[in-house]
C-alpha cells in the first residue's frame, strides 16, 4: 500500500462501510497494490467511511426537506434510478436507511424508508464517487 494512504485507518474504514455495499462489491475493491487506481479506491474507502459515522440517526434532519443533506449514494447499475441517503437506522438490531429515490433524471424525488439489505441484494451499488 501507498505511504499516503494508513493502513490503519484503511482496515478501520472498510469496517464501516462492510454493512453498506454488497458482499459482492466488498470483495470486488481493487486497492491491494501500489497502482494510482488501488490509492485512489482506498482514498474513496476512507471518504466514504468518514460520511456513513457522520450521518445523522433517522429523523435528525425531518422537516428539513429539500436542504436535508445526502451523505452517500446507491445506483441502480441498469437504469437510472438513484437513492440519495440521507439518515441512518442501525440501533437495535435494524439496518435502514432514510432518504430520497430519484427513478430517472426527469422524475421527482420520492422520500422514505429504505430498506439497505433489499437495496444491496438487488445490486445496487454504493456511488465511493459521490
């Protein structure tokens, strides 16, 4: 791995975001050599990483509405459907998550519950670009 990149910090990051990509993409994370790519993927890791531990716990952004704030985002790899997550639910035993569907760039956005391991088990992917 680079020298710019901790490897510490690197393995705490994957940790977090494990609960929020497939198994699949998990293990389809290409940074275990010394390429710009492998350092550019783990910097996206880490970003990423530090987003989802400051998303807010559902509800803290209600009645914010359209300045609410997406911290990650989901694609749908065969159309144009994107979710924008906004809250996270993990307390208790749950894993849901709050925020927006946008079905195609003509649509409006459609808010809810989103339930993260149907989102992950459909292939959706987490945007580490967004």
């Amino acid at each position: 791995m680079n020298k710019l990149i901790n490897q510490e910090q690197l393995n705490r990051s994957l940790d977090v975001i494990a609960s929020f990509v497939s198994k699949k993409d998990f293990d389809d994370i290409d940074w275990n050599d010394n390429t710009v790519r492998s350092v550019r993927m783990a910097e996206q890791v880490i970003t990423t990483a530090n987003r989802i531990e400051s998303m807010p716990s559902t509800i803290e952004q209600s009645g914010k509405g359209d300045d609410a704030i997406a911290f990650v985002s989901y694609l749908d790899p065969n159309s144009e459907k994107r979710w924008y997550v906004t809250e996270k639910d993990t307390d208790d035993g749950q894993f849901q998550v709050f925020g927006a569907m946008k079905q195609d760039n003509d649509s409006d956005l459609i808010t809810g519950i989103i339930p993260l391991q149907e989102v992950l088990a459909k292939n959706y992917y987490l945007d580490l670009n967004f």
